[in-house]
C-alpha cells in the first residue's frame, strides 16, 4: 500500500478539496465535519447508503455511493482507511493522476496538531469507554473539546464533536500502527496485549509499536499509564519522558476506601496522597473503575480541578454497544455489547456475575478468523464461564477464510456450547430458552446485536 510522503497539512486547508474514500465510517465521517468545519471543501464516497451518509448531504457534503474512479477528479487529496487498498477504482484513479492519497489516521495527525492539548487515549481495551469518560469531564470543565470516539456517546447523541477549544480528545488504535501518524501532548495507555494479530507478528510485535507510540509524546508532553498492567510497564522500561501511572490499588492516581454496590463502584480518587475527587460511577464493572481512574488521570495531567470529574462522571453514561440495554424478552433483560477479545469477555462476565441474575446467556459472534485462530485457547476458556454459551459463525470482517476455522470448532470444546451458523439461529435459540430472571448478551464486533434486536422487536 502506498504511504503518500509529501506534507498533508498543505492539503487540509480552506480552499482545498480533500475526497474521502469511505466516508461513512465512524472515524472518517467524523474527519469529514471536522475538516468540513475549518472550510476544507469535501467530498466522499461509501459503498451503500446510510443515516451518516444522510447526516453528511445535510451538511453540504456531497456523497457518491460506489467507487468510481471520475468521483476524484478534480480533488487535491484523497483520504482513505486502512482498508481501503491501491486496486480501489477511485484509488488506482487518484494515484495515475498523480493526485496525493492520505490514511485516514494522518489525517487526524495533522489536525491535532492545530490544538494545543492532543489526550490520545490508547490500549488493547477499554478505548471507546476512556475517551467517553474523558469527554464528559472535558464539557463539564466547559473546555469546548474536540472529539472523536469510536462510538456513539449518548451525551453527544454521535460519535465525535467539533469543538473550539484548545483540545482535542481522540480514541486512537494501534491496528495498522495507525496511532503513530498521531501527535500526541498526553498519551494514554490503558492496557497492552496481543490483539490484531493478522497485523500484528505476536505481543512483542504489539509493544513495540505502543512504545513508538509513547515516545511520539513531545518534552513538555505526558505519558499516562497503567502501572498494574505488567505489559505496559514492559513497554515503557527505559522511558525518558515523565510517565503519570495510575491504578485501582496503586499509581499516582488511584483509589481508595472503593467498594462494588451490586457491581457499581464507589471510591476517592487520590493523586499524590491528597483527595483529588469522589466518584459513585454509573456504570458497573471493576474495569470501568479503573477506565475513570484513568480518566481522572488524564484530567490531572490537563490541570482540571477534580469537581470537573465528580460533575463530568455523574451522569456518565456508556457509548452504544458497552453493555448497552436493549429491552426485555420473556422477562430476560437483554444487553448488547462490543467485546471481541478475551481480556474483554472476562471483564464483561466479571460485570454481569455481580449483577445478580439469576443465569448469564452470551451468544458470542468472533470477530475475524486470525484472531479467533491466534487467541482459540483463550477464547475456549473464557467462553467456558457464562451459564448459557451460544456461537454465531465468525465476522469475517476484513478477512478471507483462509485458514478453515469455524465457530463451530470454539464449540467442540466448550462443554453445553450451542453452535448457530446463521444469526436467524442465534435468534431462534435464545428465543427457545430466554427465562425470567436471565440476562441474554449479544456480544462481538460485528453484527450479532442484529439477533437480539429482532427479540426485542416481538416483545
């Protein structure tokens, strides 16, 4: 794939056209009303239509459905995904007019470096919550922030913002090292552990590219991270740039006198001995304790006062698919959630088994075949613990079935396991045995969610 080398700030600027190929994702119609809001005349293209693709028309943005190489004649640059590749019609068409073509992530590395605040929050999980979290405390400091997230966020009714304040809050990934095209004045990272591994060589592989992206941290700047997470501290063995850690029981930033109310945390925020802030969170789980204590480490490293955090994560509430409630089946309740590795899985079946009910039933959809074939034994034991394991065949996303692995292979070791080759089957089963007192999780990356809306729907 080619990585255009020639400076995309001269590109992304008012007077410019800039074309974006697949724009309605998340992260590039986001980049779109960003860039579209500092007079950057856009353009883009999607392979089908969509309520963003709807959204973007409405804001003056012209969209093409389908790649046709003449929808970037006349275009200064094209910005592209990571997935989007050189034999793109509209790509093949950019490059033999010699027309400069940008990822998406150099992009947002050019506007971020516009701001004099860039908190770029990293880690294997626990991202999109993070930067939620840091949103909501960044409005309640009325800092006017840039924003974008890998989610909905209910208090943004999207899943980015076009702030005019001096910072910018972005959710950045380590796939494709997409996060070292990234600026960053405060790094954060979360967590560090094998993952996008079709990519990726092993977790060594994964680390390197995390400390690359650490020492993208300027003098000046700040690393946030995560001293009870023994990879992480791995990666930043020998760093010369201050490091801020942070951690439930220990850190520079932690918590104390915390106790779970029926999965809810309640807790002092500490920083350096002293009372920094009181958080009773609204959403449950030991990680997402740890997600707003990272969070108060972020606002500590910006200089927020702690009244900014009590008042931001008082009425925090989960981006879309983060044990989202969907409704009530046969009196089951039904939530739907993003997991797609197993330090997620367990950390969701941590969450639901203090919630009190009375059976957990997970219908699991794995995302790509590289990561269920890389992570099998990790994903046989986790998937071993709800009462209730259902299998939608594996989201193929970006991936070709080379390897011959199926669902049906995690559920041949999976003691009770309910293997469902079509997400109508996933529909069905949970249907035939969804009771009162059950919570019915639809988990995964994909589209899983889809067949516990139709349940949702027939109530």
């Amino acid at each position: 794939m080619c990585m255009e080398t020639r400076n995309i700030r001269d590109y992304l600027r008012p007077g410019k056209r800039a074309h974006l190929v697949g724009i309605g994702g998340v992260s590039m119609a986001s980049l779109a009303e960003v860039l579209h809001a500092d007079g950057v005349e856009v353009t883009g293209s999607d392979q089908k239509e969509s309520a963003t693709v709807l959204h973007l028309r409405k804001l003056g943005i012209p969209v093409v459905i389908g790649h046709l190489p003449e929808s970037v004649a006349g275009a200064d640059c094209v910005v592209r995904t990571a997935a989007v590749h050189d034999s793109n019609p509209e790509i093949a068409a950019a490059l033999s007019a010699g027309i400069p073509v940008f990822e998406r992530a150099q992009a947002w590395g050019a506007i971020m470096q516009g701001y004099k605040n860039a908190l770029c929050i990293s880690g294997t999980h626990g991202k999109t919550t993070t930067t939620s979290m840091c949103t909501h405390i960044f409005m309640a400091a009325q800092a006017d922030p840039t924003v974008m997230i890998g989610g909905t966020l209910p208090l943004l009714e999207a899943c980015h913002r076009v702030g005019h304040g001096d910072t910018i809050i972005l959710e950045s990934c380590e796939y494709c090292n997409s996060f070292l095209s990234f600026f960053p004045t405060v790094a954060v990272i979360l967590n560090v552990e094998a993952d996008h591994l079709d990519f990726f060589k092993d977790l060594e592989d994964v680390e390197r590219s995390f400390r690359k992206f650490a020492d993208r941290v300027p003098e000046g700047g700040l690393i946030v991270a995560n001293c009870e997470d023994g990879n992480t501290m791995h990666v930043l063995e020998g760093e010369t740039r201050p490091v801020l850690t942070f951690g439930v029981e220990r850190g520079d930033v932690h918590a104390d006198g915390l106790t779970m109310e029926h999965g809810f945390g309640s807790f002092d925020v500490i920083y350096h001995g002293e009372k920094y802030a009181h958080l009773d969170l609204s959403v449950p789980g030991l990680h997402n304790v740890k997600n707003a204590i990272a969070a108060a480490a972020a606002a500590i490293a910006l200089h927020l006062p702690g009244k900014a955090v009590e008042d931001g994560m008082r009425d925090f509430r989960l981006p879309g698919r983060r044990f989202e409630y969907k409704g009530m089946y046969h009196g089951a309740e039904l939530c739907d959630d993003y997991a797609h590795h197993p330090g997620e899985l367990a950390s969701l079946f941590d969450t639901a088994a203090a919630l009190g009910y009375q059976r957990v039933v997970c219908a699991f959809q794995p995302h790509t075949y590289s990561r269920t074939h890389e992570l099998f034994d990790d994903f046989v034991e986790v998937l071993k613990r709800p009462d209730v394991t259902l299998l939608a065949e594996i989201f193929a996303a970006r991936e070709d079935n080379d390897i011959g692995i199926s669902s049906a292979d995690l559920a041949a070791k999976i003691p009770g396991s309910v293997y469902c080759p079509t997400l109508a089957d996933v529909t069905e089963k949970l249907r035939e045995i969804a009771r009162p007192g059950d919570l019915l999780l639809t988990v995964g990356a994909g589209d899983i969610y889809l067949a516990g809306e139709a349940l949702v729907k027939e109530e």
